[in-house]
C-alpha cells in the first residue's frame, strides 16, 4: 500500500509529464479502437446488407442454380406445401418468404424498358419506398426502381392511379400481358439495380403468369447467423430424408464478393494496423522510456536512503499501471464520445457503386477491443524494461549523477 501511494504521489507531483503521458496513451489506444470499429462497422454492415436483401439462406430446387429458363426451375403448389411443413417446426427461423421471378418489358405512353421483378408474399419486410407508398402482402400494385422509372419518365403524383403495362413469359401459357397501378418508386441506392427493378407480391406475380401457385425459391431468415451452416445441414438431411429435390445456399454463397471484399478489406486493416502499430509503439517506447530515465537521479536518491532496487522497480511499474488505467479510460471516453458524435450531426458515407449515403457507425467488438488494450499495455510495459533495466545495472552513484 505504501509503494502504491508513493507512486500516485510521484505522478502528482509531476502533474504535467503525467497528463502528457495519459494523452499519450490515450490517442494510441483511441485510434486503434476507432479504426477497428469503423472496419467492423463495414463488415457488419455489408453482412447485414445481404442478409436483409437475400435472407440468411435460400432454398430452391437443384435445377434453379444452373439457371435454366424453363418450369423445371420453379418450385410447384405440392412441393412448396412439403418444404413450408418442414420450415414451420425449426424455432430458429424467424421468418421465411416465397419468391417468385420473373422478367419482361415495362412501358408505358412515354418509353418502354427491360425489367426483372421478384414477387414476396411478404414484399413490406424487404423494400421501403422513396416516394409513394410500400406494397403489402394483400395489394395488387407494383414498386419500380427509380433508374427504371426515369427511363420511362414516370413521375408519381396525386392524379389517380398511375398504370404500367407489363409482358412476360409465362413457363406455363407462354406471352402474357398485364396492366398494374404503380405504388412507389425505390432507391436501393444502387442504379445497376435500380434500373430495371420491379418488385410485387408473389400473388400479383402467379396472376399475371397465369400460374395457380408456384416460387422460385424461399427466403429464410434466422433469429441467429451464428448457427447457419448447422442448420443448413439439418435442412438437407431433412431434404434427403423426404427424397426433396431441393438444394441450399447460405447468403454467403449467394454474395461471393463479399468474401472478396471483406478480405480485401481485412488485408488493408492489417497493413494499416501494422503501421499505426508501430507508430504507436515506438511513441510509448520513446516517451516512457524517457520520461523515466529522467528520474534515475530522483532513483538512485530514493536507493541511496535506504529503499532496495527490487523496491523501486516496483514502484516504478505501480506508476506505469496508473498511467495504462488513465490512459485507457480516457481512451475508452474519446471512443465513446466519436461514436456519439458521428450519431448527433448525422455523419454519412456513400459507399463504392452507391448513389445514396449511410450513417456512419463504429462497432466495438469485444474480442477485438481486448486484443487493442493488450497491445497499449504491452507496449507500455516494454518500455518501462528500459529504465528498469538501468536502475538494475547501475550503482546508486551512476544513478545519482545519471550517467
């Protein structure tokens, strides 16, 4: 106890030094943990991106993967009903929804356009609008995409219902013909996308392909993503077991660029963590050490009196935890405060390929926070060793003249 009270009395004592050298600390620690949670924010963001868009898996029948443009890709009315009984008793599923594709010409008296459209029973959990109003599971009008709806020069206003013609290729009748009343127009932020987008329910879909009940594939979305490839195999065994000609994809295998990306995106991180690293590192090294070794006459006084060199290491270590704790909770409240920061005055990004921005966040993984604390503290250490080392190789007169 005594030690630890005269250690907080040397960084009293030395009020200034020990302020620089707790900001210190606290800027090294702060930038890494901001930086690490901006990088976990985007992967975060970019998994959540895709699991919204395309559920945590999809489940279709083995043909649909090869992509071939006939009836054998569709899932039929007996077979939906086998796979909807087979999903209803897994509790982690939060929800599913059936989708059906399809594709064609949209125009109207101004221009016409190639669109490609997905049917939901559910189309409200998955697309807002930018103007108008959403579609809901019992309305029979369509969204278009906003690129799409500036090729058609369709703009929405209040005079009354606003049609637009459609024509497709039914598996089953072949050329079918249809005039649908526009709800809304969305942005995904994406113009690619946007530019031929349609999205209906599944029912709009199966009246205007003239089809009794049929879906592309079903969507299914999990309360948890962490166990998605054991439940993945409990649904195949399950498969194999009823002899469904069914197959899966998790939304991992659907999205391979995200792989791509998120290892891009790893790889930068770590090329920019090393260097920061060591930046930071060489900082603590060369401030704390200095510090420190400023003070060996302030030693060798204190070992001249009588306290043995074991004594004074210790008590030179008890003011390095000070400092690492100063240093960490004034690291931890920079982070806090970014983050709050970011949150009041809206901050955004636009990411690549995007036409609209996105609140920009910092996530704080736990494991990834800890592994940051441990990196200051070893640092911090590290640089005690040298003072350490020459209160133990020197006498207390070499120590006393600092030489």
């Amino acid at each position: 106890m005594y030690l630890i009270k005269m250690a907080w009395n040397n960084l009293r004592y030395n009020t200034k030094r020990s302020i620089a050298l707790i900001l210190l600390i606290a800027v090294a620690a702060g930038a890494i943990l901001l930086y690490q949670g901006y990088v976990e924010y985007s992967r975060a963001g970019m998994a959540a991106g895709y699991i919204n868009s395309n559920g945590s898996m999809q489940i279709a029948l083995n043909s649909y993967w090869n992509k071939a443009a006939d009836s054998e890709t569709v899932i039929d009315a007996a077979d939906l009903q086998k796979l909807y009984r087979i999903l209803d008793n897994q509790k982690i599923i939060s929800f599913y929804d059936s989708v059906l594709e399809y594709n064609g010409i949209i125009g109207n008296e101004n221009n016409s356009a190639i669109f490609w459209a997905k049917g939901y029973d559910h189309p409200e959990k998955h697309f807002g609008v930018s103007q108008g109003t959403p579609i809901f599971s019992s309305d029979d009008g369509i969204v278009i995409g906003s690129v799409l709806a500036q090729k058609l020069h369709f703009v929405m206003n209040d005079e009354g219902i606003q049609l637009l013609s459609l024509m497709s290729n039914s598996p089953e009748t072949g050329l079918c013909l249809g005039s649908f009343h526009v709800s809304g127009i969305v942005d995904t932020g994406v113009p690619q996308n946007d530019e031929g987008l349609l999205i209906s329910t599944r029912q709009t879909a199966l009246s205007l392909l003239n089809m009794e009940d049929a879906a592309s594939y079903v969507q299914v979305y999990l309360h948890s993503n962490e166990t998605l490839h054991e439940v993945k195999k409990e649904f195949e065994a399950a498969f194999k077991k009823n002899k469904l000609p069914f197959s899966i994809k998790t939304w991992e295998e659907l999205n391979p660029t995200f792989k791509q990306v998120n290892d891009l995106n790893e790889t930068q991180f770590f090329i920019i963590s090393l260097i920061l690293g060591l930046l930071i590192f060489i900082s603590l090294m060369q401030t704390l050490s200095t510090a420190f070794l400023e003070r060996l006459d302030e030693f060798g006084t204190i070992e001249a009196i009588g306290m043995p060199k074991r004594t004074i290491i210790v008590m030179l270590l008890c003011e390095t935890v000070f400092l690492i704790l100063f240093g960490l909770a004034a690291a931890g409240i920079v982070s806090c405060c970014a983050d709050k920061f970011v949150n009041i005055f809206n901050i955004k990004m636009t990411p690549p390929g995007y036409s609209i921005s996105y609140p920009l966040q910092f996530y704080f993984v736990p494991v990834k926070v800890f592994h940051s604390i441990l990196f200051v503290i070893a640092s911090c250490f590290f640089a005690v060793l040298i003072p350490i080392c020459a209160i133990c190789r020197n006498t207390v007169v070499r120590l006393i003249n600092h030489i």
